[in-house]
C-alpha cells in the first residue's frame, strides 16, 4: 500500500483527487502526463484512492483510465471497501462492470493486472550477454560511477532508516573504497566472490543525493553499473571504516522486510548468488574444487577430466528452488484454509507452502502440498503471482486452490494446527494486521505482513467480494 | 488430441454424439455418468467433437455439461474450426457466450480450464510422508505386486509400441526378478540407486494384463507400489534376459515424445531423479561423499563437520530448474513471435525460453529472456500451464508475454532467426505439423509436437480468434 501523502503541500495531489471525483478526465490525463502525482495508489486520509472516488461517483472512464495508469483494485479504504465494493453499494452499473471483469466462477478472484511482490521489483538490467564480455566487466568495475555493496555472511551493509526514508537502504561503495579488496583477488580459491547485478535502467535511476554530481557527469551510457563482493573473510574492521554509519542487516525475514522497496529486489539477487557460491565450492559430480566464472553466474569444476566440463550442467550454474505456495478455499466459497508452524509467533496463521518436486507440474505440486499438510483434496488450481525470496534462492509460486473436501488432518511434522477461517475473520486479519490483533488482546489471528506473497494471496481472496 | 474412434463398432459412441448433436440432455447425461464413453473429446471422421456439434446446433445446456466433463475448447475440426468459432458462426449467442468467457483483452486467449501438459499428468500418489518410514518401505519393495522400472544412463527399459497401444511404455519388473539386484545393495558407494516413485491411485489403476490375478488378490490397500532402480553399473546381459522383449529408450525429447501419455509422467520423475543420484554423488559444501536417503529424496554428506548436516540445506535435495518459456504477442495481436536454433529441424520455429536467475519473478525472467534473445520489449506477462522436462530436471513455467516494441535484434549465440509470424502462418503450423510442412515442399514453417508446451502456448493463441 502506498504512504499516505501531507495533502495541503501538494497541489498536484488534490488536483488529482478533485479531478478523479469530479469526473474531469482532461485534467485527470494532463495530470498523469506530467507525473505530477508519483503513486496513482496514493490515498487520501479516509484511505481512499482516486479509483475509490471515481468509483463513489460512477465515472467509468475515469476508472479505465486509472487502471490504465496501474490503480489497484484490491486497495480498501478505511471502512474496509474497495472500489468495486463502492460502486456496487451506489449502484454505478458500468463502473461495478469494469472493476469486476469476471463475476462468474474461481477467476473473480484473481487478480486483473500482474501482481508485482515484495523482492519482485528489480530496478537493474540484468545485462546477462555481458558476463561474459572480460574487457567490458573490467572498465565497468573501475568506472567511479559504479556501485559496490558488501555482504558478509549474506548479511548486506546496510544504511539504517532515515527521517526521509523509514526504511533500510543498502550502503554504496565506490571503486576508489573497495579496490584494496578487488586487488587482492586472484584465480585462487581465497578470492572474494564478486557479482554483477546489473545496470540502472533509465527510467529506474536510483537516486542517491551524494552522487548527483558523478551521475550526471558520467558518459556510461548504459547507466550506473552495480556489483556485490562477499566480504566473509575480509577483515570487518576494515570495512566498517569505510563508512562507519554502515551496519550488517540480518538475512532473515524480519530485517529483510523493513527494506527499501525499491531496492529489495537487488538484496535478493546479491544474497541468493552469494549464497549459492558460499553453498556450492565444490563439485557435485567428482568433488573436486571449483572456481567462479561470467561474472559469478557459473563455477566451473577445476578437474578437467570432469564430466561437468562437457555440455550443459546445471551443475556449474546457480540453483533456484522452486516452492509452490497456495491459498486454499472452501467449496462454499466463503471459508480458507490456513495452517501454523510451531516456530510462528502466537496468533499467526499462513498459506500452506512447499518446495516442488522433480516430475511436477505446479498444480500437482499445489495439490501434493495441500494434501500432505493438511489431507485436504484440491481440484482446480489458478496461478496468481510469483515472488523472488531470497533465504536463501527461492521462487515463490503463489496459487489459488478449490478444494473438494473439507476434513482436516494435519501432518505433524509440518503443522502445528490448520483451519477452516471465515472470510470475515480473515477480512480483519488481512485489513488490521498484527497491530489488530494485539488491540483485540491477542483473539482470533493475524496472517504475514504485505511483503509476504502469503498476504497477497489471502488479500486477493478477502477483499474480492461483493457481500462483505 | 484424442485418436479416432472406430465408428461402427461403438453404439455407445453414435448415441454419445447424436445425443449431442440433438440436444439430448437426459440422454447424454446418462451415457457419460455410465461411462460408455472413454474419452470426451473423441472426433467423428471430419475432426468434430460432441462440444462442436452441441455449438453447432445452439445447444447450449449440452455445451455446458460436455465442459463439465472435460471437454477441450481448443480444439479444432478438420476445416480449422473450434466450437467457439462454429457457434459464432451460427450466430448461436448463448453458445458463444459459454464458450469464450473473456472477449476482452488479453484473457481471451487463455484456456478456461487448468491444462495438464505431456509428462505432467502423474498417475501414482507420490507417497512423501512414507520416504521415511523404513519398515513400510522395506515391505512394499518385497510386495509381489510392485512395480520395478529399470534405468540405464537414465535410458528407461521399455515395451515397443504394440498393436492396441501404439506408444512405448515402462517395462515393469517384480520383487522375485529384481530382488538380486537389491541384496547386491548396502551402505557403500556402489549401491544402486532405488527411488520410491509412488502408489497408484484408486482412481488411476494402471492396467497390465499380465497381472491382472495379481492385482486382484492384493490385499495392499494403498495399492501397488511402483519403484525405479538404475542399473548403470549392473550387467546389461543379466537385466537384458530379465524381459528379452524389453528395449532401452534414449532419454532424448524424440524418444520421448513416443511415450504413452499415461505413463510419461513417471519416466520424467524417474529421469529427473536418478539423473540427480548421477550428477550429485559429492557434497558440494565440502566435497565428501554422500550417501542416498529417504528413499531416493536426500542425499547426506558422510563428512559428519559439514555445514550441510545443520539446518534445512537444499544441498541435500534434488535439484528443479524452473525455465521460463513463452509466447510474445505482437502489439497488433494478430502476429507472435518464434525463433529458431541452429539444432533445430529445417523449418522448424518455436517459442522462446530460457532459465530463471535467482532474484527474478516469473514474469522479470520472461521479460528478460524475450529482450536478451530477440531484443522485443515485453509488458503484460500472463501465467498459462507448466510443465515437467526430464532433460535432466526442469519444470518448463508456460506463459504468453505481451510486446510492446516490434523491432528485433537476435542473440546469435542463442538463435539463428527469430520472426514475426502472421496468425494464418502459426494457425497452419500448429493445425498440420511436420507432415503439411513436408506436403508443402519445405514451405513456411512448423512447430514442435503437441508434447511441447510450446505447441500449447502457439496453439491456444492461433486457434483463439474470431477472426479466421
């Protein structure tokens, strides 16, 4: 969801409320032309988004054209509606039609534009053709514009919170900062693992107000270039001297979750590769020792005699582990299943999850899973969205799931307890949060925060209903 | 698509489409609940399906039920046509309706149902929960009525096509023929690898004449258990008088695609993980040996200081590469783009497809492949099906991608030719195969077999339109 924005300093913003609830769509266009507004999912204090107003007062080409620009239409203000909620309880018969393009069956559910998710948003060019390009990767590496992060331990250098930015942000480093590091590399199996996340595209620019002057000077034409060094075995003390405000951020979920939005996405990359490095020294088919290659997006086994060496091995390339991830809904529509690991914290419930398995498609996988953990028989199966998560190289594949019977019975190795919750409850669990849920004094429950794919799948079912 | 059926010996089958044709419902409704039909989507002797001739005469209540079970709308007659372009065409308005649920936007060509691919339709019940539990394990491989499948190189022993099911399929061996073998096996680096595959389901018996007294006397009520063993190192002549009429099949995509449907689905996991077993014997943490576990599911480094015995390591699991593969949409909707490899067949184009990287969502590693392969730009990426691929150990992720640049710039080290083609062009591709491409003297092109998900993907596209 996006922050809330100080209205009286803007005048662009109420400009583009007034616009949406008036049904002025010249304005409303001029307005998001000029991007005088930076989020269209902005809300106002009642929580309500330009969608919501247009929606109130049944103008439906200011609806299109604000899901056009990427509104969402599974926010809900304050009162816990959305805009299709709204434009059904005042009866506005072709915005409710443009809202809710799919009222019969399970697809009324999912969601109408791609789902993009925390870790999901990758603000690089990936530039894969040239890691293998040596000259390229070495001007690239001593360009003053490029940026280093440092890891140890897959835990990031990390810059904490500021007044302007409530969020962890990754810590920078120059060239002239990380040289003695680099230098010290060599084809020996000392070397510090060093990879190439990517370039700035244009139009994702990370700002970075210390480096204004570098960027704009800059004749790289492909944008500012950024690395990640594993820094495990260098001497600490060295690093937290070149920028002593620096702090190792933990690569577990809860630290990982107060990250910067923005830049999550290249966190996940640098601790998934770096992980894998750290996970993958040696060789699986003969045990001998390997050595990192294409700007650490391969190891290559240093026995030539191996047959690793001839064709195609996934052997010498970075592992991905794919989890299938689902949210599990009643025959009757108006219930889900959500289950409890003994290591969650009291109160918290969660979509079934596990990590596919060779020979499966990804909706038996979703139908293993679910009657594994839970014994409950799932027939139709709909892909969702997908989710990077880094702990340490996974990829989410997030599902909705109709189930065809209801008996429950847990496997206790996995679970600790599942339910069947009412759509109500999951409602206030989705819409309240942890904060509800200690208000209420520690009834019912509460489901992982937004950055989890897990509450995406549970709010994508809560909040699509037209008889809440 | 489903074989022919001979007409005139089947009363079952004339009533089946007549009472489709006529819209019958009492009637159709009692042939299907009695079975007397095997396969729904059945063609007569011009490639229609009951769903078409229900289209064709504005029988909307049958259109409804023959979906109801498992009627397929993608396919098409021998003139080109699906049933939703024959009721369009007979101005059938209700059928329409049923039939093309989404005429808006992009949505419309994506299939209404879950799609079940080629080696992705698995008949056991894969048992997870029982990995673990030796004495259950030890008493179903000595079980008279399990299953073996032997494996060499990852090359499975198989019957030849016969004359009632003209596919290869799995030759299966019992205890008292392979228990030789198994007593051979122990602790020691030599042991031949066994997997559990899984049980068969009640509802997916998989017939075998030969031990048809055996099945019915079992008194095992999870039903026959299948195992695959790899008989690499073992004596070929042995195994080979084992079942002198078994063959071993190559473990390429040719070979494979011959297989019987029903059964492909265990191959690809018995390929996936026994090629796992062959690829990884060493840890690659450390670099010691490792030992096979949970029947055939982990794999456990002897070195007892190893990082990897704490804690979930997914270095101890077999390996999945999820693959991303993908048909772009050209922004005009009516031309996709293919390309093509330097190993393909003369005339041969296909989709796009490439690894996903650590970091990505599914919909990044399409964007990122289409432009790194053709130079396209990509916005909407939708999810369409998966698909298992043991070559060794993929799950290919099926989706079509939507461009929105149209100048193309090809990878030469990844394709030879990539193109933009016209809907007529792709519709006759998919509709004829190879041997139009031949009958046409080598002109235009064609597409990869419908065990592809390749195929799927073109073909849910060319044949999704009004407009043909």
């Amino acid at each position: 969801m996006a922050d809330q924005f100080p209205l009286s300093k803007d005048h662009g913003l109420k400009m583009f409320f007034k616009s949406s609830s008036d049904g002025d769509t010249r304005q409303l266009k001029s307005i998001l032309e000029a991007k005088l507004v930076k989020d269209v999912n902005v809300r106002d204090h009642q929580g309500w988004t330009a969608l919501m107003l247009a929606a109130r007062n049944g103008h439906s080409e200011i609806v299109v054209l604000l899901l056009e620009h990427g509104a969402d239409v599974s926010l809900i203000n304050k009162s816990g509606q959305t805009a299709f909620q709204i434009a059904e309880f005042w009866n506005h018969e072709e915005c409710c039609k443009v809202l809710d393009p799919n009222k019969n069956g399970p697809s009324k559910i999912l969601p109408a534009k791609e789902v993009v998710n925390f870790f999901g948003n990758y603000p690089l060019d990936r530039q894969a053709l040239r890691r293998t390009d040596q000259s390229w990767l070495e001007a690239a590496q001593k360009n003053p514009t490029t940026k280093y992060i440092l890891l140890s331990k897959q835990n990031a250098y990390t810059l904490p919170p500021s007044a302007d930015n409530r969020k962890y942000s990754l810590c920078t480093y120059r060239y002239s900062q990380v040289s003695h590091l680099l230098e010290n590399m060599s084809e020996s199996s000392n070397q510090l693992p060093i990879v190439l996340l990517g370039s700035e595209l244009q139009r994702n620019k990370i700002t970075d107000t210390k480096d204004e002057d570098l960027h704009q000077s800059s004749t790289d034409v492909e944008g500012c270039v950024w690395f990640a060094i594993d820094v495990t075995t260098a001497c600490s003390d060295e690093i937290e001297k070149l920028n002593p405000g620096a702090e190792l951020l933990g690569s577990n979920l809860i630290s990982l979750m107060g990250f910067d939005e923005g830049q999550a996405g290249i966190l996940a990359q640098a601790i998934s590769i770096l992980s894998w490095h750290d996970r993958y020294k040696f060789c699986p088919t003969c045990g001998s020792s390997t050595v990192m290659e294409e700007a650490g997006y391969k190891r290559k086994c240093e026995n030539e005699e191996c047959r690793s060496l001839r064709g195609v091995h996934n052997t010498s390339y970075p592992r991905l582990d794919p989890v299938a991830i689902m949210l599990v809904i009643h025959p009757d529509g108006d219930k889900c299943l959500l289950g409890r690991k003994k290591m969650f914290p009291k109160g918290m419930y969660s979509c079934l999850a596990g990590f596919m398995e060779p020979g499966e498609s990804i909706e038996d996988a979703v139908r293993r899973e679910v009657k594994e953990e839970s014994g409950i028989d799932v027939g139709l199966v709909r892909y969702h969205s997908s989710q990077p998560w880094p702990m340490p190289s996974q990829v989410m594949i997030g599902c909705h799931a109709w189930a065809t019977s209801t008996s429950i019975v847990i496997d206790e190795n996995e679970l600790q307890d599942a339910k069947w919750f009412s759509r109500q409850d999951v409602f206030e669990a989705v819409t309240q949060g942890h904060r509800g849920y200690t208000e209420r004094g520690g009834t019912g429950i509460f489901v992982p925060p937004r950055q989890a794919i897990a509450h995406q799948l549970i709010k994508t079912w809560a909040t699509t209903s037209a008889h809440l």
